[in-house]
C-alpha cells in the first residue's frame, strides 16, 4: 500500500474515511474509493496489533449481549467480527457498497447497513458502545465534531467510545489513498481530545503508535487510538 500523502509535503495520512462527508460530490468519491479497494484495505491494515488491543479492552467493558454501533464498518474485520462472535449486537454502517457486501459475507452474525451515518436516526441511549475506526477523516471539522456529538448522545449513560484517527494538522488536503485520489481533514491529536471533551466525554485513556500497512511501498503513520466513557 502507498500511504496517503498530502501535497503539502506533510507526514503521510492514511485512512481517510467512509462514513460521512460534507462536500457535495464527497459522498460518491468516498464511496468509489472504497469500492476499488475492497478486500486489499483489509490486508493492509487488519493486523493492527493496537486496534486488536483496543477491541480487547472494549470487550472487558461489555455486558453479555451489549448493542455496538461500528461506524465506517470496512469489510467487517477486526472491529464487527471480534464483537459479534464474541456475542455482541453489532449494527455496521459505511457508504461503500462493496465494503457493506463484504462486510455481510465475512461477519453474518452482525447488520450491516448501506448509509450515510450523518443521515442516520441515532436514538438517544440506544447503544452500550460506538467503535470508530478511522472513518472521519474524509469529513470537515465541524462534520467531525457534530457527529462525535451525535454518537455520545447515542450512547447509554456509562457507555464506551473508541476512536482511532491519524492525528495530524489538515483540513481539506488533497491527498492519495493506496493509488486512490481523496481529500483528508484531521485534528492533532490534542485538538481532538477537545473536540471529544466537548461532546460530552471522558477520555479515560490514550494510546500513539506508529503502523506501518501491510504493503511493500507503505511506511509508518502515527495513529491515535482514544478510549472514551460518557458519564
């Protein structure tokens, strides 16, 4: 895999998200991006040791038959394949249809859903924990904060939200994502602690590493993983 670089000359930005967009013709190039990848974005980063961890330690926080909301679910592996066999109520959403059929083949066990998580109804206490793996970064700061918002009220009182992103200065940069064109917009990682404080959650813990994809070409990306609790 090539990792995502900005033409700013920045460090290299990866994952640059399939939930959500804002820009009017982002949705549909968010979802031919992923479409093209398919099973390849899998390969390159599903053996993340530190996304495996953090699956790990949201499962010692779950009751047996907890409801889980995986946003920008991918191919369904790691994150929805862990829970659900595990005997958790997954609900996977992404606006890649290739990914959303994969997703059904690979973890039966779990919903999967065609759709824009923006446009979604999320009740207000409706699930015990929201998994979001790197599916923001194709939306604006503001996209991003409104809809951290809108998962913490989608969460019971002393429910769990793991985040993971690349935590770098960009907003709007043209970028390439394993050979596809995106636009990528991120926080550092101390501006997303404030955007995760502000809606209404405690950061109980953080974790930085650096992970290098699964593909000849690809170098380390820093990726922040946050483990949050609303109160």
């Amino acid at each position: 895999m090539r990792a995502s670089r900005v033409s700013s000359g920045a460090s290299p930005v990866s994952h640059p998200g399939r939930t959500s967009v804002n820009h009017e013709d982002d949705g549909p190039r968010a979802a031919a991006v992923f479409d093209a990848l398919g099973p390849a974005y899998e390969k390159a980063f599903a053996h993340s040791s530190a996304h495996h961890a953090s699956l790990d330690w949201l499962l010692g926080r779950l009751a047996p038959g907890s409801r889980v909301l995986d946003v920008g679910s991918g191919t369904g592996r790691p994150t929805a394949h862990t829970l659900a066999t595990a005997g958790h109520r997954v609900l996977g959403v992404d606006v890649s249809p290739v990914m959303v059929e994969l997703a059904a083949r690979q973890v039966p066990e779990a919903e999967f859903r065609l759709a824009d998580v923006s446009e979604l109804t999320l009740e207000d206490g409706s699930f015990d924990a929201v998994c979001v793996y790197f599916s923001l970064l194709q939306i604006d700061r503001p996209g991003q904060a409104e809809l951290i918002t809108r998962l913490t009220r989608a969460l019971v009182p002393g429910g769990t939200l793991v985040l993971a992103t690349v935590p770098l200065d960009v907003d709007g940069v043209d970028a390439v994502f394993m050979g596809q064109p995106v636009r990528v917009t991120s926080f550092t990682a101390e501006g997303l602690l404030g955007v995760v404080r502000d809606a209404g959650l405690t950061v109980l813990a953080e974790e930085s590493v650096l992970f290098t994809p699964d593909h000849p070409e690809a170098v380390p990306e820093p990726h922040l993983f946050l483990y949050c609790e609303k109160p």
